[in-house]
C-alpha cells in the first residue's frame, strides 16, 4: 500500500502536463485504504485496561470549562453561544459512554 501511494503521483511529476493534479488523483484510494488501516489499528489499541476514572475526570474538566465560558460569554455578549452548548454535551457524552 505504501509503494502504491507513493508511486501513483509519479505520471504526474515525470510528465509536465496541464492536467497533471488529475493524474495525482490515483493517490486518493491508497491514501483511504492507508487511513482505514490506522484507525483500525487504533480501534483495537488498548492503552488504559481501566479508562473510567481518566474520562470520568476529563468529562468534569470539559464540564468545568463550559460553564466557565458560558459564564463569560453571558456576561460580555449577554447570550450563550453554539460552542457552549458543544462543550456541555461533549462532557454529557463522555460521562454517559463511560
């Protein structure tokens, strides 16, 4: 996979054309199959054998950090903003997940 990512743009670079970026296109189906291989070996990675309390702690900080802004943004704009709401359902998320 790796030798055909790196040798599909080679058309593209030895031939001086108008339309070379379409020859370098041959590049996108090893660049998706390259990706999909990592966020394979990602998924079955198993870095903490017990990841509650690390979630449980980074929800809080999220949490924390929401209100926080929430607390800024009412008092310099007078509304609450998108991200706000963004931040308190990422920490909702992660506390229920976990």
């Amino acid at each position: 996979m790796l030798a055909g990512f790196v040798t599909a743009p080679m058309a593209a670079v030895l031939v001086p054309e108008p339309a070379a970026i379409i020859r370098a296109v041959a590049l996108l189906p090893f660049g998706a199959l390259i990706a999909a291989f990592g966020v394979e070996c990602l998924w079955d990675l198993r870095l903490l054998v017990r990841p509650r309390p690390l979630i449980l702690s980074a929800s809080a900080i999220i949490f924390l950090v929401a209100v926080a802004y929430a607390m800024k943004t009412i008092s310099s704009e007078s509304r609450l903003t998108r991200s706000t709401a963004i931040l308190v359902f990422a920490s909702v998320a992660l506390f229920v997940v976990d």
